[in-house]
C-alpha cells in the first residue's frame, strides 16, 4: 500500500499531522552537504606528515565544520603554534575568506617562533595571504580589527591564560574582535568532572563546566559542545599533567607505550557566540 493511500485511509485532521510529521521528519534526516573545499584543504598536499598523522586525533573536518566554517569566513587563530591548523585553514580561505594568524609574542631566535615563520615562508601561494597579529600576557593588542572576525578559534590554549592569570582579558579582545553573532571556538583539555578546579589548571585540565561558566562571564552566549575529541581512556590524573600524554610525552620513555595507548587527551570542544 502506498503512503498516499494508506493517509486516505486515516481521518483528514490525523492524516495532515501525521504527512506533517512524516515531511518534517524526512527533512531531519538529510544530511549536512559536504565542504569539499575543506575536505581537499585536508587532504592537500601542503600538510606535513607529522601534522597529518594527528588528524585521528584531532578529527579537522568535523570540528571545523561544527565552529560553522565556510571559505568566506573571517577567521582568527590564537596562537597557531606549530601551524596544524595553519595548513588547512590557509588554502581553504585564501581566495574568498581572510585568515590571521594571532601568534604569541616571543623572542627572535624562539624555535617555535622560527619554525612558523619557516612555514609562512615556505610557499607564498598558500601562506602569503596571512596576516599575522599578536596576542600576548596582556592580551591588549588587537588580534584583528574590531568586530571584523566570523570565527575566532583557539585550540588548547584556555589553560595557558588561566595560568598566567589573564582569561578574562583574552575573552575581552576576542569579544572585541568579532562581529555580532560571530562565533568563539574554543578546545582544551578536559579534567574531571566530579573534582575541584585548579584555578591556574596547572595540569593542562579544565572542568568543561568550569570553561563554560567563564566565556560566559565575557559576555558569550553558550550554543553548544561536541564530543568530537572525547577520549574516555584520559583519567586526567598523570604524574605530568596533560603532558604526559602525547604528543608530548613529558616522561620521556618512562611508561611510553602505557601513555601513547592512552593517546590524546580527552578534549572538549564549545561553541560561543557574541550576542547580536
């Protein structure tokens, strides 16, 4: 029997709801459609083997995609660091986006500092078009121009300024540089959950409840959390913090094989918004 037939055969007022119900239910279910500029951003040949090898880790696409990325997009990365993201979000924004890369303050001859500037260097055709700010302790340089920024994204990075003791004036320059309505992504290492604070997250960990209350404070609204990067295997106790784990591996090759099994740590993943 046909789904028209079988509705005629249902009273007029319950066949409306239930097509209603049957439409809206059909329209749940249809997937996002694919960025596939984003998928070859990650699957270019610019990605360095030893950034690429983390992305079972670190799973690129899906927590893009949940930050709400498209190649128009304004884009801030704090601290970039190494650059993982710098690879994919470079080729992905060049020709209709604009990506600047909010590195931290640091000494010349700083390896980190080097190895970066190395990148940028390295291909002009993909990383000419970054324009490179700052953000430091005091966090008082703009990280781009006053509510110019879609997405302002900083990945493992809260700790730090918990630690160094200026959260709230980070939140500050992010909600200043981003439009109304943009968005505030933020990944970091996730404590536990049953367990005080440190409120200087000396360990690398955060309480996710903990993380959430302080955005919001800055004026963010909460949209939501994804488990892209959960890993239940992280009890969030090591005898070196976070950094135990890899890719760190701060005992060197004291207990390795325990910890790489472990893997990554256990990461939460939020969304904010700037209220329009």
């Amino acid at each position: 029997m046909s789904r028209t037939l079988a509705l005629r055969l249902i009273k007029p007022g319950v066949a409306c709801a239930l097509a209603l119900s049957i439409s809206m239910l059909s329209f749940a279910a249809e997937p996002a459609p694919e960025d596939q500029a984003l998928r070859a951003a990650i699957a270019g040949s610019q990605r360095s083997p030893r950034l690429l090898a983390r992305d079972s880790a670190r799973h690129p696409y899906e927590e893009l995609t949940f930050f709400e990325i498209t190649p128009r997009s304004t884009v801030v990365e704090i601290w970039p660091g190494a650059g993982y993201w710098t690879e994919i979000l470079a080729p992905y924004l060049i020709d209709h986006g604009a990506y600047y890369a909010a590195v931290e303050p640091r000494r010349a001859a700083d390896a980190a500092a080097t190895a970066f500037q190395t990148k940028l260097d390295s291909d002009k055709t993909i990383y000419g078009r970054i324009t490179v700010t700052e953000f430091g302790a005091s966090a008082a340089a703009a990280v781009a121009p006053d509510g110019s920024a879609d997405l302002i994204l900083t990945f493992r990075n809260l700790h730090n300024w918990l630690k160094q003791g200026n959260t709230a004036e980070a939140l500050a320059a992010f909600h200043r540089a981003l439009k109304p309505g943009g968005i505030l992504g933020i990944e970091d290492h996730r404590g536990q959950r049953d367990g005080p604070q440190d409120p200087q997250a000396l360990d690398g960990y955060i309480r996710q409840d903990y993380a959430i209350a302080l955005v919001e404070r800055a004026g963010f609204e909460f949209v939501a959390a994804s488990e892209i990067n959960a890993n239940p295997k992280d009890t969030a106790n090591w005898p070196k913090g976070v950094w135990t784990l890899p890719p760190t591996f701060a005992l060197g090759d004291t207990d390795r094989e325990r910890y790489a099994a472990v893997g990554e740590a256990d990461n939460f993943v939020l969304k904010f918004r700037k209220p329009r």
